[in-house]
C-alpha cells in the first residue's frame, strides 16, 4: 500500500508538462488541501524540485540523484523484491539489520536500504567503506526454495543483474570478478555479499547485501583505497539517479531470478561468463588456507564454483578465494 | 570469570561434610561478610537448602532440581561450551535471541539458557511447548571450520550427546529418531533443532538449539499432544536435576565435538547408529514435497543423510523430511 505522499509523486511524474491543481489531487486522492501542501513541502525537503503557480497548480521540474523511498517506490516494476521497503537516513549496516528482520520472519522481497551506511561489512568480516549520501548500501531478504549448494548462484545472478543495471542507467561498461565484485577499469564500483540462515538442510533466508559507489569524489574515499575503489561519478564525471539504479537493479534481478526459477543456471552461467573479466585470463587465487593456486580461470560450473586449471592440466574447483589476475 | 556466588556455591559443594565459617568465606574469597550472607540469601531463593548454624557457619543440605545458573556454572567440566553462559528467567525463544547473538558476534561457545519459554520453535516453524520451569531449552553457538554440507552431522553428534548425558544422569535408556528426535517408548522428551549462518560457502555461526522436557507431570502438556511427548519425571516418577543433565550433555557434546572434528564422522555414525530407533526398521518418510517414501532405513551415510532402501532395492538419500516407524 502506498502512501499519499507516494502517490502524489506518480501523478506528478506522470504528468511531466502540466499543472495539477491542488484541488485536482485532493479530488483523485480523497485528502485535505493542507494534506497535498505538507506533502508537497516533505517531497521538497527530499530534493524534488516542485514548481508552484497559484491558480494553477503543482509541476515537477525535476528528481534528486539522491537517494529516496518516495523516488524507489514510485514506479518500482517489480511483483515482490524491494515491494516491502525500510529506509534509513543513516544505519550501522543494512546487512546486520536485515539478518535480524529475516530471523524474525520478514517476507521475501524484504529490501532495507540507506545511502548512510556507518559500519557496513563486506565478506570475511572486511569492514565497507561508503562516503556519506553519495552511495548505496541495501540488502534484501530472498526465501527462495532451493538445496543450500545452489544458493552461491544467486551472487552471480545478482552480479549480472547489477552489470545490467548499470549499463542501462549509466551507459558505463561494467566487469564482474568472481565471485562478487563489480568493476570499472579494475577498480571496484560495487560488491555483493549473499548470506544465508538454514534450518537443518532446508534454506530460511538468503540475504543479499550490495555496496555501490555512485555519485562520490575521488577525494571522498579514504586515502588506502582509492587505488581499488571508485565511483560511477568518478568515471563519467557526472552524478547518476541513484534511485533509478535501485529499481534498475531490482527489476533486472527479479526477471533473472524468475528465470533462473524456472529454467535453471545455465542461461544465467552464460550471461555471467560473457561479462566476467577473469575468464580466459591466468589468475591467483589466494584460498582461506593460505595457499595459492595459479592458473587458467576456465569459467564457473553449475554451481557457481570456479574452475581453475593449473599448470599440470588438472582443474580445481574454487568455492571461496581472492582471486587477482595476473 | 566466575561470580562471588559462584564461588561460594563452589566452596559448599566441595565440602557437604562441614560447616565453613562466614569469616572462613570471608578469606578465601577476599569480600565482605555481609556479601557473604546475601549470596547465601540468594542462593536460598533460588532453591538451594543451606544450613546456617551460628559459630560454625554454612552447610550446603540439597541443591535444587530447578534450572539454576550458578549451579550449571559450577563445576562445569567443559572448555569452552557453556562456559559463556547467558541464563533467562524466562525468553519468548532462546533460539531467535541467540541467532540475534550470534549475528552481532557471540562467540563459540555461547549457550542461552531457560526453564520458562514462551514461544518457542521446533522445525519447519512448528512450535515447541515447554511447561513452565519444568523444562530446559537452550541454543548454543558453535564457530566450527567446517564445509555446509557437514552441518547436518552437527544435530547428530547432539544427539548422541543428549543420549549419553540422560543414561548417565537418569539411568533411562533412550531412542534416537533421525534426524532431531529423543523418544522414550515412542514418546518425544528432546528435540534438536539445528540452523546455521552463513556467507557465500563459508559457515559464520551454527545454533543447536534442545527443548527438553524433564520434570513435566503428564497432565502439565496440552491435551493434544499428551500421545507425543513425555518427560523424564512422568517415566521414573520422580524428578530430576535439570542443570546436572545440561551440564552433562555439554560435556558430551564438547568431548563428542573435538573428538569429531580430530577424527571424522565415522565414531559418531556408528555411535548414532546404535541408538537409532528407525534403523533396520520399515519406515514412512514424508518429504517436503507431500511425497512419501516407504522402505527400509538402512542407516545414515557421512553426511547424515538417512538411507531408505525402497521395495524394488534402490536406495534413497533423505535430506529432510518427517518419518514415521510402520
């Protein structure tokens, strides 16, 4: 269910080149005058620039990069993921907080969103760093019924829904490297992070975190990680709709994951393989033993694992790694 | 680090023969007499016969078959399992606190605690009914470096676990129903239900969590499944000590865990296996898919998949699924 000021906001964007009298919009929606002006002011106050004439009415001139609930929701082209939103101006980490929210029994398509993520982590307790207001961090709550071990696929499926996003908002050309970095020119523009909760061998939850660095400055990262990280404003010089890129990437992933549902990995694996820098290319892959093997990625396999060849020929299947290409 | 009352606890246990003086106390411990007499104070309330005779002290009489916290604490033989205990008068689920713990960081190890739970869950979200402080439930956190696929032996190594520390504690020979069931005479007095985080193919926390019924009088559980589950005092008629049994199965589990992870599954299979009611039997299984398998349970493989060998001799791995004994 929508709220007003939501709904307000799709008539405004629907209707782009006109006036819509304050009288209009209360008639449509069965509220108060005094009800539209505060929502107006609210929508204001998040960056939509509203144009008001007496006797006229309300047009809106135009949208904030910024991120918004109000911006996700109008126009969210999915049936269920990010359908039940929780924003937060500002959070520890939306990962932490989703963990919490699937144990006590949120729905699938769960999405808990902020662009002011505090303590975000990334894999193997590595904390995620994430420049005030300038980027994204979500994480959503997926009850998919599937065996544990086909579970790692839905990174790669979130990996190639965000490659897709990205391309269609931005224009930008993005890598994947396994399992779940998404890069530009090497550097790292987002990551995904999947855990899971079980119950004996059957799968509870699986929730899905993405950190995305869209509209930040160079200078705006911590000095130690500007050489692996950037940004989508870095690249292209210009700042990017940052909800248009979370209902880019949930519509996209939503369409994967149905298919995948109902046509298995394979079209997936070959989706993710086209876009996927390693593949082809000698890479180290440091594994949480300490050791590294080198060799040939010859691509994933129906799992999600990688597949490495080395040097003798035999192929290794690589399930959790650094890798780097050589 | 122990508390002063458990010290003191620890003092009276070690010598049921004599009478410790306050001042006594007093030395050894390095604290107040007045802290003394409210320890002792409260140790009373919480069910512990002391005899206190002037001029020559305390005398500890009888400790409580109540779940106690200081008295589990005390003379707890195990390294790390219990030894960060977290012990509730009364929780809706200890198992949804301590997948909260567990998400935030406790450590291997944690054990929370209760005789009075409200809401409690068994598999596949069905409730657990436990009447009040009649009964045990805890959920324990365990870090193993272990790969998914050997978390469901986990449920199994606790199994034989609570097998073991019951015989021991209470002389009663018990039944092992694959996967997470302890029946005497067909009837359910612990459950086991096992759940797991973890990230990409990494296991971050597993959470046994037992609901035991130990001291219930039949006419304690709800009418409508009195035919299902029993208690240890309904069997032998009297009641027993609920924190010496909770004591005794981690010392089992932790000597079972360690002893696992040295040596492998194959002691713990044949332990369980021994135990285990439905073996050789024919049995039902009802997958979660409403398919039923009829046949006979040959035995669990090393993934603590149970094996049904069906009428025409092919034989079926179950990962999960509800069985019942013809």
């Amino acid at each position: 269910m929508k709220k007003t000021k939501h709904k307000i906001l799709d008539m405004l964007l629907k209707h782009p080149d006109i006036h819509l009298s304050g009288q209009k919009i209360c008639d449509v929606l069965g509220c108060s005058r005094t009800a539209v002006w505060k929502h107006i002011k609210e929508l204001e106050s998040e960056g939509f620039k509203i144009e008001a004439i007496q006797k006229k009415g309300y047009r809106l001139l135009s949208t904030p990069n910024e991120l918004s609930e109000a911006r996700i929701l109008v126009g969210l082209k999915t049936k269920e993921l990010g359908q039940h939103l929780i924003y937060f101006d500002s959070i520890g980490s939306t990962q932490k907080e989703t963990q919490h929210l699937a144990e006590d029994g949120a729905p699938h398509g769960t999405l808990v969103i902020t662009s002011h993520q505090m303590t975000g982590r990334g894999r193997l307790g590595r904390t995620w760093s994430m420049p005030k207001g300038k980027g994204i961090a979500m994480s959503l709550i997926l009850r998919p019924k599937l065996s544990i071990n086909r579970i790692p696929q839905l990174t790669l499926i979130a990996a190639v829904a965000v490659y897709k996003a990205i391309t269609e908002v931005t224009g930008i050309q993005t890598d994947i490297k396994w399992p779940n970095d998404i890069l530009v020119m090497g550097k790292k523009i987002v990551g995904i992070l999947t855990e899971m909760q079980t119950e004996g061998t059957n799968v509870k939850a699986v929730i899905i975190g993405m950190g995305m660095n869209i509209n930040a400055n160079k200078n705006d990262f911590p000095e130690e990680i500007r050489h692996v990280a950037t940004s989508l404003k870095t690249l292209t010089g210009k700042e990017h709709d940052m909800s248009l890129i979370v209902q880019t990437i949930l519509f996209y992933f939503e369409e994967l994951y149905l298919r995948y549902l109902e046509e298995g990995f394979s079209v997936i694996k070959w989706m993710w393989e086209s876009h996927a820098v390693s593949i082809g290319k000698r890479i180290n892959a440091r594994l949480f033993n300490g050791k590294v093997l080198t060799g040939l990625a010859k691509g994933i396999d129906e799992e999600g694992a990688l597949l490495l060849e080395d040097d003798q020929g035999s192929i290794h299947k690589i399930y959790s790694a650094d890798i780097e290409i050589e």
